[in-house]
C-alpha cells in the first residue's frame, strides 16, 4: 500500500452547512425588528410539520426540551419508569428524570445499535407508563414492534428523533403518523443546524395544544398575540411551565436549512455509500447493519466498530492515530447508565448491559458531513486502512 502523506489541516468530525441563503435570512430577521418567537417561527413550525407529514409542530430551544415536555404533556410524574436505551446522549434519559420518573434501560440491538423490542418487553412492570425509542444514528427503530408493545400496555410512545430529520421507516417519514410525541434536534451538529433548537411533532391535538402552552412558561398568551396589532396585554398562566420557546432567529436559519435538506441529505448518502464501499472490505472493522425497514437513512453518524480480534489496535488507540493523521471523530455514546448520576441515583453498574456495553467498545463516528469534498472523504478511507493494515 502507496504510504500515507499526512494532510496539513485538521478534517473537522463534523461541521454545519450554512450558505448566504441562510445568513441573508437571518439579518433579514435582525433587520425586522421581531427576534422573539413571532412570524418566523410559526412559519417554520408549519413547514416542518408539512415536510416530515405531522398534524402539528411545535419549536422548541433543544431536542431535549421536547423530549421533557413530550413526557409531561403525557402525564408523566413521580415514581413513573419510562424505558429507554442505555446507547444514547443523556437527554433520552435526563428528561425522565427531570419529571420525577425514573429511568429504566433495555439493551440494545447490537447490529443497528437501537434498542432491542424484546429487552423492552422484559422491562415493562406495572409501573411502566412510556418508551422513548431513539432512532440511534439515522437508522429507524423497529416502529411497528414498539407502537405494537405501546398498544397492549397501553403506554405513551416519545420517539427520540434527535438523528433521525429525513429518516424513513417503512417509507414514511419519522414524525408522520405520531400517536405520541417526535421530537428532532437542529443543534450545531445536527442534519439541519439552527446552532440550538428542536421541534416536537405529534398528530394529537391535545398534546399539540399543552406543548404550545408549556414552552412559554404556561402562558395563555405568546409574545406575538399580546404585542401585535390588535393583541391584547392580558394573559393567564394555565401551568407553571418553562422557557422552552424557539425564537424567530433560529427559525430563520431553520426555514432555510429545511430548503437545503434534500441537497444536504444526498451527499450526505453519497459519501455514505463510497464509505460502505470501502470498508466492508476490510478486516477488522465492521459496518452497523440497516434494517430493510429503514428504507432512508439519515446517515446522521457513520459509525465503524473495531473488532479487537481482528486487528491489533483496540478502538481508543485506533482515535489516537486517526487523530496523529489528522482527522477528528466521536464516539456516540458513552453507555448512560455507566454515567456517575445513574450508577449512584438508579444502582446501575457495568455488565448490566452486555450488548450495549460491548458495542460501546468498538465504535468510532467517522467524518460525515455535506461540506465534506471528495479529498476530505478519500483521505478519511485512505487513513482507516493504514491504521489497521499498520505492523505493529
Ligand atoms: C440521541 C439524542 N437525543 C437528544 C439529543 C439532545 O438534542 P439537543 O442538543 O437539541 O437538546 C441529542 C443531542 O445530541 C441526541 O444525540
């Protein structure tokens, strides 16, 4: 193999993707004189909803705001389990804790990294009132299974969506059809960017109705309705709720990312192709599977496992070279119920979940990013093989 020349520039594990379009939107609001929640955000919320093919959406300031208000809209409280996956970011699991319930993890799926239906139904006890499914990466969950589970317990479905913008099971979009709550992500990093921000999408009205509510500290009245011609400066506060509203100049960069999406979105597959491509020939690394359900993927992660018995580097040593080539990476997620809150709070331990656990040891998220050139990705292939071809 010809020998690597390392690239003078550090290759970012990620970057977001904003053009003129964007930014001229965005001073067009600063311009405008409403930088709070107001026309822009409406707009947006009406788009989104359109695009993934909900009833209604509602903006919020993160992903994990919607998560926390999907459980309470659902009634969650004091001594509830919600289940969840332990391969995630801890806002799958905070905002459990957050209402006063308790977080209780099902392993997971250790060939598509999302939680595994049938560990769900081991957990389900008297207590347990709802799931929060994560679509891990880009890749659906087994949606039929879990709604088919939330059906016979009669329990309260939150999908976690927060890598799942333009993910299809089933060729549907993830946010159509949602019985309960689906909330997306648009932070930095994110499929599409608003720097902070996130969208709740349900099909129930009701759920809709309290989410709008509770984003403004339970206001009867937003901004919008009380400052405008014709508002008036009375409101009522229904529920002690929280600040949680997006506000317009998010949904400025929002509505133009949504524009760019499918562009974004078809580099983000090509590159993800040429990266199968690559390496489902080498040894030593192998690839997540995409279930046939997942009939897009959002390729939010492009994730490789290390298998430590194929090569003669263990995966964090496998980052300390990539790094050495010039090139950053993650690694999503660091098992939640090894974090210190969960071991001390809820008894969790190591070897409580052997897949997750094993999982976790193997993954790297490569670079994948629409801004990525065709060098960037090369490099990126080139610099994998000569990490594990490497005599060491
Ligand atoms: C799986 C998952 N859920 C929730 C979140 C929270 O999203 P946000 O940062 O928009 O609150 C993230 C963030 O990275 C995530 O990866």
């Amino acid at each position: 193999m010809e020998e690597l020349k390392i690239r003078d520039t550090f290759l970012n594990y990620c970057l977001p993707d904003i053009t003129m379009t964007e930014c001229n939107e965005v001073l067009e609001t600063l311009k405008s004189g409403w930088l709070a929640k107001g026309p822009r955000t409406m707009e947006f919320e009406k788009q989104f909803a359109e695009y993934v093919g909900a009833k209604y959406a509602v903006g919020m300031n993160s992903c994990t705001a919607a998560l926390h208000i999907a459980l309470v809209t659902a009634g969650i409280g004091s001594g509830d389990e919600v289940i969840t996956t332990p391969m995630t970011f801890a806002a799958s699991a905070n905002t459990i804790i957050h209402t006063g319930g308790i977080p209780v993890f099902a392993d997971i799926d250790l060939q598509t990294g999302c939680i595994d239906v049938d560990e769900i139904r081991k957990k389900i006890t008297s207590r347990t009132k709802a799931i929060v499914p994560v679509h891990y990466g880009g890749q659906a969950c087994d949606l039929d299974s879990i709604y088919k589970i939330a059906d016979e317990y009669g329990l309260f479905v939150s999908e976690d969506a927060a890598h799942a913008i333009y993910t299809k099971y089933k060729n549907r979009m993830i946010g159509s059809q949602a019985k309960g709550a689906v909330s997306f992500s648009f932070y930095a990093t994110k499929n599409l960017s608003t720097g902070e921000g996130g969208m709740l999408v349900t099909d129930d009205e009701k759920i809709a109705e309290k989410a709008r509510v509770l984003v403004t500290h339970g206001m009867s009245r937003n901004a919008w309705n009380r400052y405008t011609k014709g508002g008036t400066w009375k409101y009522d506060i229904e529920e002690a709720g929280y600040k949680y509203n997006m506000f317009d100049l998010q949904a400025a960069l929002g509505l133009k990312q949504l524009e760019r999406l499918s562009q974004m979105q078809d580099r983000r597959e090509q590159i993800a192709k040429i990266y199968n491509e690559a390496f489902s020939k080498l040894e030593g690394i192998e690839l997540l599977k995409t279930m046939p359900y997942t009939t897009t993927h959002a390729w939010h992660l492009y994730i490789i496992k290390i298998d430590p018995n194929k090569t003669s580097i263990d995966r964090d040593q496998f980052i300390i070279e990539l790094n050495k080539r010039n090139i950053g990476t993650s690694v999503h997620f660091i098992p939640v119920h090894l974090m210190k809150i969960y071991r001390e709070k809820f008894g969790y331990q190591e070897g409580g979940f052997p897949n997750t656990e094993e999982f976790f040891k193997g993954i790297i998220s490569l670079p994948l990013y629409s801004k990525m050139a065709d060098e960037d990705v090369q490099y990126v292939i080139k610099s994998v093989y000569d990490v594990v071809k490497k005599p060491r």
